[in-house]
C-alpha cells in the first residue's frame, strides 16, 4: 500500500558544492541518494514530493564536510500482512511463481494454488486447470493476497496466496479486453 | 479585457470571485451544472498585476527607464507577491473544484465516509485499490470487516457504486485520449 510520510535524513556535502546552490545541491543529492530505496522500516521510497526542512549544517572534525539533517515528504510503499494486491506475474516454476506488484516481489508456492491447478512445463512454464479455462504464465495479472512478510533492512520479501475467494487470474497476456 | 476590480487588489468577497472565476466561467458551469453557494471569504491579499489594464505601449526610447516605469514598483502596496493570469487563474480553478464540497447547496450530496461505520483508513485504501464489483467480494478479501457485516453492507453498496462509475469515467476518458 502507498503512504505518504515525513522522513528525516542528515545529508553530507563535499565543499565543493556550498555556495550560492547549496540548498538546490543538497535537494538534489537528498533525491539521487534515497528515490528509489527501500528501508525495512518505511518500505520502498518511491518518489520525493516535498522538503519540509533543511537544518543548520554542521561541519565534521577531521574531514571538511558537512552535515545537514533533512525533514522531507515523500510517497512509500510497504507490504502488509493480510494486504490483496493486483501483481504480474514474473517467473512460474514448479514450486510456484513469482509475482511483482510495483517494487515488491512476492512469491506464491504452489502449495498456495488451487489444487486443480497443475504445473505444465516447457516453452512458456505455466499453472493452468484442469480444463485449460484458466491458465497462470509469465505476464499474467493475478490478484493475490499477501501472507506474510520478511524485512531486513534494505529488503523486502513477501509470501502470498491465491487460494482464497475471488482471489487468482484477473486477465491473460494475450487476452483482448 | 475588462478592469476587474479596479487599484491593486482583487477585493475580497462573494462578487470578486464570481467575476473572476468569469474567465473560467463556461469550462466550470459545464462541469458542475449549477452555481454552488459558498460564503464570502475574507484576505485576497495577493496583489493583482494580472487585473490591470495593461498598458503595453512602450514610450521609452531604450536607453535609460523613464519615471513613469519606475514608479510602477513604488506604487504596489507593501508584503504582497505578484500574481500572473494564469498563476491565478491556476489558483482560482483549484478552489473552484474544492467548492463542491465546502458548498452548503443541499442538492449536491457526498455519500457518507465508510469512516464514520468504523472503517480504518488503510481498509478504505485496500477497499478502492482492489476494485471489489461485489459486497461479498469486499468481506471476503477483508475478514476484519465481518464483523461489522450488518452495518456495512449499504453503505458499501453505494460506495461500490460510486467507485464502479468513477472506474467507468476514467477507463472511457483513456479511451477517448487513445482515439485521438
């Protein structure tokens, strides 16, 4: 799920860049660092939408950088336990497939397909019934639910299911709509 | 182009931005299909260089800014930013689309939050990103709100509804901009 949320982050710039750009340098490295990064903690910080503050910056012993603690806005994604996701479907192999909604990867195993579901190998590794009606391959849209979730501190890893109501495929790749 | 208002400041109160929402007037009466009743608010501080009459001739010959030009600058009140057209009119169109819902016109009716039954904003969210067609569709993904099923089950209805017509509009809307 989005959210929109203040972090706060201390900033280091090199000499180099203080002068008359200093904020629009440090803006610009804060962006660079963090879009696109995940923190266990906030999930994954998709994009940057506002700097609330720039404190005062202090300057480190020893070397001549300089520290300033940044308060920004920005858009986050994180998976939660018990969260329905609409994700395509990325790698299918006989324990399972792979799916990735936005930033996130999740895996359902196939103890977690419908049981009429069976694995049939080949050019294209698909999951499909056992009247050929409803088949899961690379590029599928599926809607699944997300079971549980494993967090360090720059990764985010989920288990989901598509063994529950209205749950599984929601459109072939090569289906028109 | 008229002289809306006249001096430096758009006066504030209900004639200034019904006269100034004039320019977007067509584009917004279309959309909303009525006028919406607001009460006068106070405080357009922002100084209208947009609302003068512009006077473009330049009489200067180039070399140095003649005094008329000069005092320009002196005559603008203090603490106030210039605004261009279509800054404000950027302004005004975005407090247009807010008015519906600070509007007191008993015709234009927002259904009720699902918040107010005990809906926690993160189910709100999962409720309009999974896009359910159907009222079982929602308790099924959503246990936690089986609870509540008795309460919920209009009030999600029409929330459903609601959401369904939005989804139509806007798939339409993508068409439209494929077509063309």
């Amino acid at each position: 799920m989005f959210f929109h949320i203040v972090l706060e982050r201390n900033m280091q710039l090199h000499p180099r860049h203080f002068g008359r750009d200093l904020r629009d340098k440090i803006v610009s490295k804060l962006m660079k660092d963090v879009e696109g990064t995940c923190s266990g903690r906030h999930g994954f910080i998709v994009a940057i939408t506002g700097i609330e503050s720039v404190g005062k910056g202090l300057i480190r012993d020893g070397t001549g950088f300089v520290t300033f603690p940044v308060k920004y806005q920005c858009v986050v994604f994180r998976p939660f336990k018990g969260e329905v996701v609409e994700a395509v479907v990325t790698m299918v192999n006989k324990m399972g497939f792979f799916a990735e909604a936005g930033p996130v990867q999740i895996f359902v195993s196939n103890h977690l397909i419908p049981d009429d579901m069976e694995f049939q190998s080949g050019d294209m590794p698909n999951y499909t019934t056992s009247d050929g009606s409803v088949k899961i391959q690379k590029d599928s849209e599926v809607r699944l639910k997300i079971i549980g979730t494993r967090v360090d501190a720059t990764e985010i890893f989920c288990i989901g299911t598509i063994k529950d109501d209205f749950l599984g495929v929601i459109s072939d790749p090569g289906a028109t709509s | 182009m008229a002289e809306k208002g006249g001096g430096g400041f758009l006066p504030g109160g209900k004639s200034a931005l019904k006269s100034s929402a004039g320019k977007d007037d067509n584009s917004a009466r279309s959309k909303k299909g009525k006028k919406v009743q607001f009460d006068a608010e106070g405080g357009w501080g922002k100084g209208g260089k947009g609302d003068k009459v512009a006077n473009g001739s330049k009489k200067s010959t180039g070399k140095a800014t003649p005094p008329g030009d000069r005092k320009l600058e002196q005559e603008l009140p203090q603490n106030t930013t210039c605004m261009m057209d279509c800054e404000a009119a950027e302004i005004l169109q975005g407090i247009q689309d807010n008015m519906i819902t600070l509007s007191q016109d008993p015709d234009i009716k927002i259904p009720v939050s699902l918040k107010k039954f005990g809906v926690s904003d993160a189910e709100i969210c999962l409720i309009a990103n999974i896009h359910p067609e159907s009222v079982d569709e929602v308790f099924a993904l959503i246990p936690a709100l089986t609870a509540k099923m008795d309460k919920l089950r209009d009030p999600l209805r029409i929330a459903l509804g609601e959401l369904a017509k939005l989804k139509e509009a806007l798939s339409e809307l993508a068409n439209i901009k494929v077509s063309r």
